[in-house]
C-alpha cells in the first residue's frame, strides 16, 4: 500500500483510491457536496480541482470517505439526509454508509 497526497499523484494514475475528507476551515468534501450531486457550484476553485485531480487518478476503484454528522459550530450540526445520498446514487456513485 502507498499513501500520497493529491498534489503528488497529479498525472499518475493508481489501480484504486481512496480520499479521505480533511478539515481545513471545514471539511472539504461536505463543502464540494453540489458536485458530487451533479451541480455546479460557484467557488472554492483550488478545492474542486484538487478533488477532480484525486477523483481522476484511478482505473478501477475510486472511494471517497465523507463525514456523513458534523458540528459545524457548537450550535449547528449538518447531516448528510438520505435525500442527499439519494441525489449523489442519482449521480452515478454507490453509496456505502458504514455506522459504528
């Protein structure tokens, strides 16, 4: 197993990969959710063309481990509804929720 960053495996391309979402300001992924709905989504430019370097990367197997409950302040939690997974499986991704 070789564990890289995004910005390294810019023009390599991998059997299978696994992004995993990081908090910089907010977790990233959940902030690129639109995309993976199939909207647009005005902003946050360097953070969607690092996720279509990484989402661009493998041959076979593409995974992306998103938060699906997070507090994005003390008192504001976000949660990801089924309607959300709905509208990203309505995109063309299979949708694993994997609980505790």
């Amino acid at each position: 197993m070789f564990v890289s960053t995004i910005h390294r495996a810019k023009g390599e391309t991998h059997t299978a990969t696994l992004i995993m979402e990081t908090y910089n300001k907010g977790y990233d992924i959940n902030q690129l959710l639109p995309l993976l709905k199939g909207k647009k989504k005005k902003g946050l430019e360097a953070k969607k063309k690092v996720l279509y370097v990484g989402m661009t990367r493998p041959t076979h197997l593409l995974c992306i481990a998103i938060h699906r409950t997070y507090a994005k302040s003390a008192k504001n939690r976000v949660t990801l509804s089924e309607q959300d997974l709905d509208q990203i499986r309505a995109n063309g991704y299979e949708v694993v929720c994997i609980n505790k």
